[in-house]
C-alpha cells in the first residue's frame, strides 16, 4: 500500500504529547509523552504544566515516531494536529509544531477536532469505520454521544455531560478514596474484589422528569458527591471505609448511566454499531456492560485498545488520513487553537 499518503498527526490538547504516524489505515508508529505524573500530586492536569512539558517532548517525540515508522519527515505527505477542544496553551504547542512541519516540508495541514479523532482511530485496529454509527466517547475532559454520519464532515452531537465527565467523576471519587491519580484505573481494579450491589448510588439524569429534557446527557456529580456524603458518613461513624464495596458500586452506577443511554440512543436512531472511547473505554467493567445490553438489542460494539482510547497522536493521524481519502480542503495556516471548538466541526 506504498501509494497510500503516508499522515503524521499531532496531538497535545491535554496532557499527553502524541505524534503518530499512518500509511491508508496501518498504523506505523504512535509514540506518547505523558506529563501525568507532573501532575499527579495536583489531583488534577495543571494547564501550564501540561504545555510546558509539550514544548520539551514534541522533537523527541516527533524523531521516536519517525523512527519507529522507519519513515523520514520527508516522506510525509500530510500533517494533521488537533486544533480544538482541550487546553488552549497546550494546543498552541501542537499547532505551531505541525505549522511548522506542513511549512518546512511543504505539505497540507488539516486542523482537526480532537472528538472526531477518538472515533476515527477505530479503524486502525478494526478497519473501516461504519457508517452511520454512534460514538460514546468518554475522558477526563468529555462524555458526548455523537451519532457519526461521515467522521471527516457530517457529526450530529445527541448528548454530554451537563457537569463532570466520566473520568473526572472516577478521578475524583478515586482521591476521595484515597487512591492514586488518575483515579480510573485505580478504581476499576479495586472493584473487582468489591460488590457491585453494596451500596445503591444515584444514576443521575434517569428520572422520568429528567429525561424528557435530558434523554441522552449525563450527569456525574450528584453521584459523586453521594458517594463524598457516604464515606463521611462512615468515616463519622468510626467505621472502616469498604474501598473495593464503594469502587465497585460507584462503578456500576457510572457504567449503568453510560450503557443504557448509549445504547437508547442507538435504538432510538437505528443505528447497529455503537464505538466506545476516551480513557474511559478502558473500563473493564463497561466493556462488559456495554456488550450485553448491547446484544439484546442485535447492535454490534467496537472498543479501540487501551492504547487508542487514551489521547495519542495515532487518533489525529487516522482522521487526518481520512480527510486526505476523502479529498477534504486542508485547513489554512492561519488555524488558531480553538478550546471549545464545537463537535459538529470536524476540521478547522
Ligand atoms: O482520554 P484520556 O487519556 O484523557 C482525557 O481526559 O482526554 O482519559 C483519561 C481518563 C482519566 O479520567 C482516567 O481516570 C480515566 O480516563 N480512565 C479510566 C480507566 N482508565 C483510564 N476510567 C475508568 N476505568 C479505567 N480502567
Ligand atoms: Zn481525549
């Protein structure tokens, strides 16, 4: 497939430095630098550090793609970048990097929506994407039911969160616990020797009254201050806090809420493949859930790896690739970063 443009995305919206590098559909090399643990003893991603750290991992990161593709930057035919939603300063750092890369090889930049990415880069690992199908991306920073028409131009968004994202809320719930940040991970392997039954923690948005304004938003932290209010409780009490009972519970309630709206969604639309990610998706528990709800209801799940679900260069890469496919007008070089660039907006 030597004649496929061969697409290096950029992407630093929030804490990781991501470059990957794509050829067609085949993934050749997604190399990511992480400032988490710069962050970690701040319960949370400090913009300013993120950005700094992007600044000082961007060439290296850029020469480990390179050379784990075996490609040289000549060889690039497209620069793709994320150029919106995420940490403004953070995105400068990724924009002015692929500025300078589409200038100095002179070559198209194409400003992507960073939503659009965590759908497209599906199809590195399970082919192409199918259309129309209905997105549920889930992160620290966003939770979004989308329904996909054409994931380079056509993104209709159904719902998101109306307070915290799903990641944020299992980071917060993480720190309340006492359990390392990011908080998800921690949570999800805590579970699995808790019960998922012990405690029945609200599932927010879900009322009758709630739905007929709310149908496919969510809403995350009613729950968490629940499970804030129950381990006070405890711990008022003198009474030992059942990390595991508490993890698996709140899990359940925050997996219960994503699945079955998600899935209403697709039913509600007829759509038959529902495509999970964000670093939530890494959830074991959700995965799970997710198939057999969605099952019953004859509608097909795709799940990225781990690694394609967190933010990585890869995922703007794989939608830069398919704008180039599809002949889409590349972005002019004057993009700024957009931090709130909307979901129906695919390429800046
Ligand atoms: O997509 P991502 O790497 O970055 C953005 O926020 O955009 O997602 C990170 C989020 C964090 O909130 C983290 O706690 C959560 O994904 N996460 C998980 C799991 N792994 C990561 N949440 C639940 N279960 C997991 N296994
Ligand atoms: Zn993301």
């Amino acid at each position: 497939m030597r004649d496929e443009p061969l697409v290096l995305g950029i992407e630093t919206s929030c804490d990781e430095t991501g470059v990957g590098i794509v050829r067609g559909h085949t993934l050749l090399a997604d190399a990511v630098a992480s400032s988490v643990e710069e962050h970690a003893r701040f319960g949370g991603v400090v913009p300013e550090v993120a950005s700094r750290a992007h600044l000082e991992a961007m060439v290296p990161t850029i020469e480990r793609a390179c050379t784990t593709a075996g490609v040289s930057l000549r060889d690039v035919d497209a620069v793709a970048v994320t150029s919106g939603p995420g940490l403004v300063g953070a995105l400068l750092v990724g924009l002015a990097s692929a500025k300078a890369l589409a200038i100095g090889l002179d070559k198209p930049l194409y400003g992507v929506n960073h939503l659009s990415a965590h759908v497209a880069v599906d199809q590195l690992e399970h082919g192409p994407l199918p259309e129309p199908c209905l997105a549920m991306l889930v992160s620290g920073g966003h939770s979004s039911l989308l329904l996909v028409e054409d994931v380079t131009g056509t993104v209709e968004p159904l719902g998101a969160t109306i307070d915290d994202a799903a990641g944020e809320a299992f980071d917060k719930v993480a720190r309340l616990l006492g359990l390392p940040f990011p908080g998800g991970p921690h949570i999800d392997r805590a579970a699995a020797s808790g019960s998922s039954v012990a405690i029945d923690f609200p599932r927010g948005l879900t009322s009758r009254r709630d739905l007929e304004r709310h149908r496919f938003d969510y809403s995350f932290s009613g729950l968490k201050t629940a499970v804030a209010r129950w381990v006070e409780a405890r711990v008022a009490a003198g009474e030992p806090v059942p990390v595991a009972d508490v993890a698996a519970s709140f899990q359940e309630a925050v997996c219960d809420v994503l699945t079955r709206k998600a899935i209403d969604a697709a039913v509600d639309r007829g759509v038959e493949d529902l495509l999970i990610g964000g670093g939530v998706a890494a959830n074991s528990r959700l995965r799970v859930m997710a198939e057999e709800r969605a099952a019953r209801h004859g509608i097909r799940v795709r799940v990225p790896r781990p690694g394609l679900c967190t933010d990585n260069g890869a995922m703007v890469a794989a939608l830069g690739s398919e704008l180039v496919a599809r002949g889409r007008t590349p972005s002019e070089l004057g993009i700024g970063a957009d931090s709130s660039l909307p979901v129906t907006q695919v390429l800046a």
